[in-house]
C-alpha cells in the first residue's frame, strides 16, 4: 500500500526508495537542479534542490533525501528561493558565459534557463575562475572546462552508464577539473566517444565538435528536431536528428528512448556525414561494354539488375544469391532487402553489415 506525506500544503502517495525529489517531479513541482541526472545515483552537490523540511534544523537535498511517511515538506518558500538565487549568482559569477548555442549538446542550456527564470542579469560576483579548457586532438568533443560547474555529471554517467571511467576528478576547490588518466587526451583514455558527457553537461563545457561547425547558420528558430530510429544495429535507439534547412547538423539521444534511456554509440552520435557528403552518389550508374560507369536512368538500373538477378538465378540457382543490407540505410530499408531475399528468391541468405 502506498504510504503517504505532504508537499506543499497536499497530501501525496509515494513508493518505498522514492526520493523527496522524485515524488515532488512526479506531482509537477517544479524544483530546479543542476547536478541531477534522472539516470545516475543522486549527487546532491549543487544544492539547488534545497527543500524545507519540518522538523529539520536546516534545508535538505531533496535529491538525496528518501521520502518518508508524515513528512511535510516545502519546495518553494521566500527563504528557500532566496537560497536558490544565491547559489546561482555564484554559480553564474564563477563562468565565463552562460549563453550558449543548443548545437553544444542536449542538456546545455540548463543554467542559462534557470538564470532566466530567476532573473538574474549581474550577479555582481567577481573573483577567481575554476576549470581550464583542455585542448584535445579529437573530432568529437570539445572540452571547455572554462564553463564546467563542477556538478560530475559527465563523469558519473561515463562510470555509471558507461562503465568505462575514462575521465575522472583532480584537485579541489577552485583548481577542480575534469581530467582523464595521467591528464591525457581522451582517444588515449577509455573513452568511446559516445557522447554521454556531452549531452548530460548542464552549461556546454562538454560540447558536440561536429554540431558546432553549423554554429553561425543555425538558431533556436531554424533548428528542427525530428524523432527516429537509429539504423546501425538491432538495438533500436532512439535518436533526435536536429536539421537546418534539411541539413543535418547533429544527432540528440532521445532520453525517453525505450531501448537506450539516453545512450548511443560513436556510430548513433556522430556517423552521419555520409547523408551530405559531397562523394554520395545522386545518379544510377551501369557499367558500360568499356570498363567504365556511366549514369543512367532509374529505370535502366533498375531493368539492368533485375536482368542480372534472373540470369544468375536461373544458372547457379537460388543460394547463389547473397544479401547484405546496409546499416546507413532506414529500417524500412532493412526489412525490404529481407524481403527481397526471402520472399524473391526463397533463401534466408541476408545478413546486415553491423550485425556484430
């Protein structure tokens, strides 16, 4: 039986294990965070989520706080959002900016939203800057540690979701930063490049290199997002593939994906040139009696494989005939190629060249 306490003057249901946090999201309070991440072990560091707590002598974490029968709580008194504002201006007066573009990756524009939201246009903070920028001989992620926080996102979900620790913690206070072994580059790390600690990052400090070089054509207002599913293997990933003017320019792992939660590979974030690529071709081409390809219609290629198909069939028979389909092609694609095969000739000779 579910057991019940107070948020906000409402009585409410909870499970046993449910943090404070959970149960006030699941009941549409808005409490803000920055170093909470729905898939990683609650951290408690930046300590926006602050409730009041009845009974207790001081604020809480709501992130980390289990939910317990009778408790009464309170999300968003004057104190508590006083508190709030403060360690956001600290926050804020510690970066260097806190505009930045959306191409940067899924979650980056977190802390510029919550400056917005409290209305806070100086901070009036000065003094000493932690985090230095790293520069890394990689193609996919930047590393701007001049806008890191602190908050380990990217460094939790690389051990926790990943379960490759390629990058870690050194120091304290104000010479924290994010480092990988021996302070490394990351293609000498355990990294896969897959892209986790970019689109976890609140503030931009881990940035999607190859998004970025559309960075002065694309704005809030161009930039589309459309839901599919990734075609490199059988896992079924959801992705968000943000276009320009029917250009890709970057790929968002959909958080609610069913089969990945978040999660893609170096292929599902970044293998997508080849979409756009000026080598793509844009013409049939059939190979003429001198050797060489010239372009065609469609409808001679497609007359000129079919014949091709009969006359081996008719010769060898059909387990001469071989399949592979591509995993840069759609699913829909996929499965007529299966079709082709099984159906068009009666064979289960089809295989898919990501398959491993």
């Amino acid at each position: 039986m579910p057991e019940k306490m107070e948020i906000d003057g409402v009585e409410v249901t909870f499970s046993e294990g449910e943090t404070v946090l959970e149960v006030a999201q699941r009941h549409e309070k808005d409490i803000p965070t920055l170093c909470y991440d729905p898939r990683l072990e609650p951290f408690g560091g930046c300590r926006l989520c602050i409730v009041e707590l009845e009974g207790a002598r001081n604020p809480v974490a709501s992130c980390t706080t289990k939910a317990a029968p009778g408790m009464v709580v309170r999300t968003s008194t004057d104190t508590i959002e006083a508190y709030r504002k403060t360690l956001l201006e600290m926050v804020i007066g510690e970066n260097r900016e806190v505009d930045v573009h959306p191409l940067r990756g899924y979650a980056s524009g977190e802390l510029m939203s919550l400056r917005d939201k409290y209305e806070i246009e100086d901070t009036g903070i000065t003094g000493a800057k932690s985090g230095t920028s790293k520069t890394d001989d990689n193609p996919f992620i930047l590393r701007d540690y001049d806008l890191c926080i602190s908050c380990y996102r990217c460094v939790r979900v690389c051990a926790e979701e990943e379960g490759d620790h390629a990058i870690n913690v050194m120091n304290r206070g104000f010479q924290t930063q994010i480092t990988t072994e021996f302070d490394g580059l990351l293609k000498d790390s355990a990294c896969t490049f897959c892209g986790q600690c970019i689109q976890t990052c609140p503030t931009g400090a881990l940035a999607d290199k190859k998004a970025l070089r559309s960075v002065d054509e694309v704005t809030d207002a161009t930039l589309n997002k459309t839901r599919t599913i990734c075609p490199y293997c059988g896992v079924g990933c959801s992705v968000d593939v943000l276009t320009n003017n029917e250009k890709i320019v970057g790929i968002h792992p959909a958080m609610d994906g069913p089969a990945n939660q978040g999660a893609l590979c170096v292929k599902g974030q970044f293998a997508y040139d080849f979409v756009q690529h000026p080598d793509r071709l844009k013409t049939p081409l059939i190979r003429g009696e001198d050797g060489e390809l010239h372009e065609a219609t469609w409808e001679d290629a497609l007359d000129k494989a079919a014949e091709g198909f009969r006359k081996v069939h008719a010769e060898h028979g059909r387990h001469s005939i071989y399949g592979i389909a591509s995993g840069r092609a759609p699913s829909e694609a996929a499965y007529l190629m299966q079709k082709f095969i099984r159906v068009g000739f009666g064979t289960n000779y089809i295989d898919n060249c990501s398959r491993a």
